[in-house]
C-alpha cells in the first residue's frame, strides 16, 4: 500500500518544519544559554590536573612500548639468536644424556 508513505512522510515534514520553526524563535536564548555555559566550562576547566593525570599515562604507555621495541630489535640480532640456539642446543644435550644415563642404570 504505497499510500500510507506519504502520509507517514508528510507527518515527518510537520515535525522538522515545526522543530526548526521553534528553534529559529527561541535561536538567540539558546545561543546565549550555550555561550554562558561554555564561558562557565571554560573558565573554571583545571588543564593543570588534566594534564597531571594524562602525562604519566601516556608516557608510560609510550616508554613500554620503545623498550618493547628495543628488547625485540636485540632479540632479532644474528648473535642473540645464535645465543639462543646454542643455549637450547646445550639443554638439549644435557637432556639427552640424562636420559641415557637413567637408562644404562635402569639396565644394570
């Protein structure tokens, strides 16, 4: 039933029209009323505890996150990697012959 959207349609354009009739009536109060609000925010907003409180967070943040880098940059590194090999190798070794020798105990 195509009718009924104009209808609905219409109801809409009553309602913006009446909106912006009441708005444009009252534009000068509300303009005033947001200027005196803002003056009112603006003059007594405390930036100083604003930035007290945001500075160490965002410092922290952006420390954590160079060392992170750094930490990951030296782990990159052809001489940490081979470190880390040698060492696992190492472990691996020693694991074996742990083995062995429980072994070779168990057998006797």
């Amino acid at each position: 039933m195509s009718g009924g959207l104009p209808q609905i349609r219409l109801e809409i354009e009553g309602m913006r029209h009446g909106i912006i009739t009441a708005l444009s009536k009252y534009h000068g109060e509300v303009e005033e009323a947001v200027a005196q609000e803002l003056d009112h925010i603006m003059n007594t907003f405390d930036i100083g505890a604003v930035v007290r409180s945001t500075v160490p967070r965002e410092l922290e943040k952006w420390v954590n996150s160079a060392v992170s880098w750094a930490i990951s940059d030296v782990f990159r590194g052809v001489e940490v990697q081979a470190a880390i090999q040698e060492a696992i190798k190492n472990c691996l070794v020693e694991a074996a012959k742990r083995e062995k020798d429980e072994d070779g105990k168990e057998a006797e």
